[in-house]
DNA sequence: TTGAGAACAG
C-alpha cells in the first residue's frame, strides 16, 4: 500500500496524535509526531501538535517529560494557551506534583496572560483537596471566585467530595443542602457523592437516607448509574440492611443502571482481552473513513509500491527541530508503552454492547473478571452482596474462591511483573497494581514489594498513599520496622499527605513490635496533624494500652 | 475537571 491516499496536512496530524494519545498509544502519538518530519511536505508542529502529546504523555503517566516537552515548547517561541494548561495543570495535579501545578497556574496567569477557565481552576482545586491541603483549597476557592471564574456543577462536586473527604462533612453537608434548596448548578454526581456518605459507615438509618436521595435523583431525571448503584450496595451488605434490597432491585431491574452494568462489565471484558488486541482497539473506533493501514504504515514505513512521484528523502530535515526531548522520546516510543505500569486515569470506559439480564450468568461473569485480574477483594466483596442479593444459583463459595483462586490469579500477575514483562499483563489500574503488593506481602514478599515500589518511583511512575500504605504494613509485619517508619519521610517529600491509615498502621506496626515510644509518637503526631482517629484506630490503641500496661507491671 | 471498587484492626 501507499502513503498516497493520506492527507498530509497539520491537522489530521494534530487529530490523530490526540486520538492515540487518548487510546493510551503514547508510542503511536510519538512516531506521528516523528512522522511529520518525513512527510511531503515536512509539517511543522504547532500549538496543537504540542497540546496533544503533552496530553498523550500526561495520560501515559509521563508528566516529568510534559513538563520538560512544556518548558522547550516555550523556549521555541510557542506560547502556551488554555490546553496546554489544562494537560499539564491536571497531569501535575493527579500525580501530587502540586508545587509545579501551582507554579504553572501562576505562570498562567502572569507571564503569558491566559485567561484560564474553569477546568484549569477545578483540577488545582481537586488537586488540593486529594493532596489534603484543606487550607489552600478553600484559599484557592476564594481566588477562583475573585477571578471572576463562573462556577461549574463540577467545582461544586469537587468542593462537597473535597470537603468529605477531609474531615469536613458538616460544612459538605451543608454546601450540598444549600444548593439543592437554590436548585441551582446541582448534578447527579453531587447526589452520587452524599449517597456514598451515607452508605460508608453502614449504618441503618444513614443508609436508608441514602435510598431516599437515590429516589430524588431519579425524579429529577439524574441517571441513577452503575458508582452510585454500587455505593448503595456496598452500604447494605455493611448495614445488613436487607429489607431496603427491594427497591434497589427494582431500579436496578427497570432504570437506566442496567445498560451501566453492562457497560462496566464489557469493559472489564475489552480490558481482560489482553495486549495482542490492542492493535483491534485502534481500527475498530478510528473516527476516520480512511484505512487504519495507511496510518500504520505511516508510523512504520513500507517501501512504496507505486510510482515515486513523492520522494522526500533527500529534503533537509531537522532543521526545525523543536523539541529535542520529544525527539528523543519518539525515539524511545517502542519501550515506553510497556514501561508505563499504570496510568493517572482510572479505569477507562468502553462502550456498552448489547442488553442482557442482570442475573446469575453477570454475577458469575463479574466473579471471574475480578478474579483473573487479581481483584480478589472486590470479587468476593461482589460475591457477597450479588448472592445476598437474592439471585440464587452461583455456585461459587466464598472459601474456594479465595484458595483456589488467589494462587493462580495473582502469582501470575506477581510473576509478569516480577520479570518486567509489562507486555504480557499490563494492570494499568493501580488498584490492581496495590493488590499484587498486597499478594506479595502475603507470600512473605515485603522486601520484592519494597525494591517493586522503589523501582518504580525511580521511573517517575505515580504512587498514592494506599500503595505506601499497603507498604508499610508489610514492612512492618516483616520486621521492618525501621524502613517502615522512613516511609512517612519519603511520603511527606513527595508531597503526599499521610492519612489515618498511615498513622494506624505506624502505631499498629509499633506497638506489636514493642515500640511502645515509637507507637506514641506516631499517635501525638496524627493528633497535631489534625487527623481523626476511626474505628481502626480505636482497636489498636486499645492494644497499645494493653502494652504498655504489661511493661509497667514487669519493669526492668 | 468531579463520584465506587484497592490499604489499617479483629
């Protein structure tokens, strides 16, 4: 085939960088972008070209090479504009970087003048509040509104989600409350988020509140959808509230959920399909009429057949090289897919398939995606609520499930990225990724976990605070404990706020190591950074008690 | 640009 029948302008360029990029192809977007060169005639990248694949590697969870890809596309004379700021902003934000995304935000505003919208402000916003630093975020709310930036439905959700999940549910409540009385810039979101609220802690009344807010939602034409549904479920199998599975049932039975769970579990299908059909991904949704071939062969060049009537071979090239690091990474575009573990997104959605009945046959199907992804919490947690749900027939146990499968599911998983091979399976979910970890402790792995974890860090790969948590725990149950503690140093200087977890399992792993010192520092520490305890916390400094006790009855 | 599902005890 020919390269005749492509069009060699900017734009489909600029279109197809950005599609790939969106696809998770980074190494697709970088061989286009080196493409360009070649092409008859050469192209040369402009604003758009750099917005895309400064997103394309903010999705590929390269924010490190954004910002330099940032900083060159500057020095070239190309200015930055609102895009750009959302990419790189938002790409800083997911991955905790929040001093580059508040340097860039005032970059934004100062040197180059860009009016930036309400997305930029809700990113940082949220950026904030994930990274715990209620103070700023309420600082910088006031900024937005000084701004004169038109609030979206979205600013508010991020302010009431924010708010929860810092310790402020009063003043969320009440935000929430507020708005819906004005009835003004109110999602179904918000209504998703006070659902999840209530059903957390499970209890009865709460969680009987919350199927009331779930009713309001549908009356106000909001899609009751598959995160709120699980919410829901997830409060009832902790409430043991049983006799509210009626009315769930019902919706989930005769609402816009079910073409949801569908959804969700045909994605889950795409994404257990494994990477030798990700070649399929691209060709079957390319928005174009023309031949996915011809792109491919313009990444991966085939020799013309035709007539030569275009021979750019000889054309002086480089000479408008703009990005020497982009260069590089195109370079490099083979190797950087694989070596991307996981992404900053979460899970991607795929488009649903046809109708079918949410019945046993799903439940079963949920069961074994779960398990082959090595989700087994999830999957025994899906188990419980789907068979207390009701529908009879799953011939799973609980107790065979977690034997049988755990080995097999997750020591494969341990095993592929033990030899690297991101190729062979690819979790680019990091809750998957923080499971493998957990398995790993539980094989009495703590120290493969550890130079796991720092290997990645090394490669700029974005961590949360569950995977060091889940760390932490293990080093200490290994008898680690002072690497264990050094984690809270390391956690702090990436930028991460420690959280209550963090602090329980310090003190836990303290405390039976008979560190009773070490354990009470942790515990003075959680309380003058203004952390509250949970029920967690409770049983462990009734064990620390307990300790010390015993210490002071045999002194010496 | 926002919401679940992963981590701490028993």
């Amino acid at each position: 085939m020919s390269r005749r029948g492509l069009p060699s302008n900017i734009r489909f360029y600029n279109i197809c960088i950005h599609a790939f990029g969106k696809w998770r192809r980074l190494d697709m977007s970088l061989k286009l972008f080196a493409a360009m060169k070649t092409a008859s005639p050469p192209l040369v990248p402009d604003i758009c070209t750099h917005n895309s694949l400064i997103r394309a590697l903010v999705v590929g969870a390269r924010v490190a090479d954004a910002l330099v890809v940032y900083d060159e596309m500057k020095s070239f004379g190309i200015e930055p504009d609102v895009f750009t700021y959302r990419a790189i902003v938002d790409g800083c934000c997911k991955s905790f970087r929040m001093d580059d995304a508040l340097r860039l935000f005032q970059e934004m505003r100062g040197s180059y003048g860009v009016k930036g919208d309400v997305v930029v402000y809700n990113s940082l916003l949220d950026g904030l509040f994930k990274a715990k630093k209620l103070d700023e975020a309420c600082g910088f709310f006031e900024t937005m509104v000084a701004d004169g930036i038109q609030c979206s439905a979205s600013t508010h959700n991020t302010v009431i989600d924010g708010l929860f999940k810092n310790g402020r549910a009063e003043a969320a409540c009440r935000l929430f409350y507020d708005l819906r009385r004005k009835g003004q810039l109110l999602d179904g979101i918000a209504y998703s988020i006070m659902v999840r609220e209530f059903c957390k802690e499970g209890k009865g009344d709460q969680v009987a509140e919350a199927v009331e807010l779930m009713k309001e939602m549908e009356e106000r034409g909001f899609a009751v959808d598959l995160v709120t549904v699980t919410s829901l479920l997830i409060g009832f199998n902790k409430s043991r509230r049983w006799d509210l599975e009626e009315q769930i049932v019902k919706f989930i039975r005769d609402s816009s959920v079910l073409p949801d769970a569908i959804r969700w579990k045909s994605n889950m299908m795409s994404a257990l399909q494994g990477p030798q059909d990700r070649e399929k991904d691209g060709t079957s949704i390319f928005p174009f009429d023309g031949n996915i071939d011809d792109v491919m062969s313009l990444v991966n060049p085939v020799v013309c057949t035709g007539a030569n009537e275009e021979t750019p071979k000889d054309e002086p090239k480089d000479d408008w090289c703009l990005s020497p690091h982009l260069d590089h990474l195109a370079k490099h575009a083979d190797h950087l897919n694989s070596s991307a573990i996981f992404t900053i997104d979460r899970g991607q959605r795929v488009q649903g398939m046809g109708a079918k009945t949410f019945d046993a046959d799903m439940v079963n199907t949920y069961m074994s995606i779960f398990l082959a992804k090595g989700k087994l919490s999830v999957a025994c947690k899906l188990f419980e609520i789907f068979t207390t749900l009701g529908r009879k027939g799953t011939s799973y146990t609980y107790n065979s499930l977690m034997t049988s499968f755990v080995k097999k599911g997750y020591l494969k998983q341990v095993w592929a990225i033990l030899h690297e091979r991101g190729g062979q399976l690819c979790p680019n979910d990091i809750a998957t990724y923080n499971l493998i970890i957990q398995g790993l402790g539980q094989m009495g792995k703590a120290e493969v976990a550890g130079s796991i974890i720092s290997e990645l860090s090394k490669k700029g790969v974005y961590m949360d605070i569950v995977m060091y948590n889940t760390l932490i725990n293990q080093l200490g149950k290994a008898g680690k404990v002072d690497e264990a503690n050094s984690l809270l140093e390391q956690i702090i200087g990436r930028g991460i706020k420690p959280d209550v977890v963090t602090f329980n399992t310090l003190i836990n792993i303290n405390a039976k190591a008979g560190r009773l010192k070490e354990a009470d520092k942790y515990l003075r520490k959680m309380i003058a950074e203004g952390i509250a305890p949970n029920y967690a916390t409770e049983t462990i400094l009734v064990f620390l008690d307990k300790e010390i006790e015993k210490k002071r009855q045999q002194p010496r």
